[in-house]
C-alpha cells in the first residue's frame, strides 16, 4: 500500500487538471503550463550542490555538482533529460530531483536544456541531447562507460531512443539507462492507457483529443511507430543496462512493463520497479512522498552496483520487481 502521503498526493492530483480545461493544447496554455513547472524549482534544496551553466556542443546545460555526497564520489557522469511532455519543463523545473540524485549518488549530472516541441517537433531535441552526449566524451574526456542517461516521462522516452539514434550514427552506447514513467509507444497498444485510465491522476482524466495534441505537438507527421519516437518499436539488441520505474497507477504501465520484457528477450539486463499506489512521476515530490526518496536511493544503488561490476542489483522492500 501507498503512504499516507502518497495517498495524499495522488487524492490532490485527481482534483486538478494540470493541462487547463480546453479540449486541445493551445498556444496560450501551453506557455501558462512552462511557467507553472519552472516554479517548481522553490522547492529546491541545492545547498549540497554546485550549479554549473554550460554549453554542450552549443546546447544550454548545467552541471550539477554535489558537495556533500552521501555515497563515494564516482567517475560516472548522469545525463539527465527532463520531463514535460516534450514541450514544457526545463533544467530549473526539475533541478531539485536531479540535485537529489547527485547527492543521494555521488554522481556528476549533466542537465540538458533540449528544443521544445512544437516549435521545435522531433528530432530536435533529441537530436540536442546527443549532441550533449557526444560533447560529454569528446570535450569533456568522458569514456562512453562513465555514461549513463536518465530521463522522466518524455525524458524517460528520449533516455530510451538516444541509444537507438546512437547505434544509428555508430557512436559508443552509454552504460547504462535510468527510466522513470517512459512514454515508450506512441501507438497506445499497451492496455493500461485504458485499464488505468480511472486510477491515474495526471492522465486518465485526459480526453484523447488532448493526447493527440500532445503528441502531434512532438512528433507532428512522422510514423508513431517510428522507433526514435516509440522505443518500444526498436531493435534492442546490445541495448545498455536498465533501471525502468513506474507507479502502479499509470496509464503508461504497460509502455514501461514491454519495454522491460522485449529488452530481456534480446539479452539486456533490465530491471523494472513497479511502486504499488503510485503515480506518474511521484519521483519529484521528495522528501515529502518517502516511496520518492527510496526510488532516489535505488537509483543510486543501481549506479553503484554497476561501479562495483556487479551483475545484479539488490533493491530493498516495498515494491515488486519485475
């Protein structure tokens, strides 16, 4: 069962409509929702971080440099891709989560500010964050094993076809990939975006005009199955290790869970968090949801086992793994 204050949370979510009331994404309400999220960031505790701006191969980025680790500090650096249904958010909306898993970790993040969609629609900005990618090894001297990508939600889904772009150009893949809540199939063939559509908070309530706006908004004319767009749809042969996360009560289950299940059929060790009660991205909302702060310390048992050379990760109680 959830904690109280994830049942909180989730109650709370249920009774607001974070994308307006109109039937589609417009112009206007998009811009309110990119100011809303960067505010976010008054709930940031970065007195155990440096935030360093920087530009990676002319994308605007930032270091996030813990001061006060609470594991070793590691060689691996984290590039992080942020979430907001790849036409809001930014590195200051989810600069908080990102400083928590630096310090909870140990790692070095790179936080990149990818082009927003629609002005910018696929690949842009998918395109931007290999770019940073590719920065991290040639310009900074970082070997492609000391990489690893996380991302949330539409990060989450960029996080997923970066290597697919990557094995595309023949670059090195990273080491590993954190996902939290991947959109991993634009087709919606998963049964959750039905099943869970009652139980999920931000997006069961959503019509499917909205949806549909949301992800014209991104991918405008290209193929939904296009694997760049939909990873679920691509070759994962060779793919890098896995941390998948989702919450119990996500209409984006079953992306996470398939995607999880086809990378174990090619050989890839992927592991899969499902968080009993949970919704979609609950991650953010640390320290006050504990589940958000325990995923926090699994991300960082995930890297440090990976340091260590181990095969497998050991992750404590209170969820199932998949």
């Amino acid at each position: 069962m959830a904690s109280l204050q994830g049942r909180i949370c989730s109650a709370i979510l249920h009774n607001v409509n974070i994308f307006g009331s109109g039937v589609t994404l417009s112009a206007k309400e998009l811009a309110k929702l990119r100011k809303r999220m960067d505010t976010l960031a008054v709930f940031s505790n970065l007195y155990h971080v440096d935030v360093n701006p920087v530009r990676a191969n002319g994308v605007p980025a930032e270091y996030i440099l813990p001061k006060r680790p609470k594991k070793p500090c590691t060689d691996k650096v984290i590039l992080y891709i942020h979430g907001g249904a790849w036409s809001m958010g930014s590195r200051r909306s989810n600069r908080s989560f990102a400083a928590n898993v630096a310090v909870t970790s140990g790692c070095r993040i790179l936080s990149v500010d990818y082009r927003l969609a629609p002005e910018f629609p696929f690949p842009a900005g998918l395109r931007d964050c290999a770019s940073a990618y590719l920065w991290l090894m040639r310009h900074e001297g970082i070997a492609a094993e000391n990489i690893i990508l996380m991302g949330d939600s539409s990060g989450g889904n960029m996080a997923l076809a970066l290597p697919v772009l990557l094995q595309s150009t023949n670059d090195k893949l990273p080491s590993a990939v954190i996902a939290i809540s991947p959109p991993t199939d634009f087709t919606q063939s998963g049964e959750s975006h039905r099943s869970k559509a009652k139980v999920d908070p931000l997006f069961g309530k959503l019509s499917t005009q909205m949806k549909d706006s949301i992800a014209d908004n991104y991918i405008q004319s290209h193929a939904p199955d296009d694997p760049m767009v939909s990873p679920l749809f691509a070759d994962l042969s060779g793919f890098p290790r896995l941390l998948l996360m989702v919450g119990e009560n996500e209409v984006l289950f079953d992306d996470c869970i398939q995607f999880g299940a086809r990378a174990r059929e090619k050989g890839v060790e992927a592991t899969v968090i499902v968080w009993p009660g949970m919704f979609h991205l609950f991650h953010l909302f640390s320290p006050f949801i504990p589940e958000a702060q325990r995923a926090v310390e699994d991300i960082a048992e995930f890297i440090s086992a990976s340091d260590k050379g181990k095969a497998h990760v050991s992750l404590p109680l209170g969820y199932e793994v998949i």
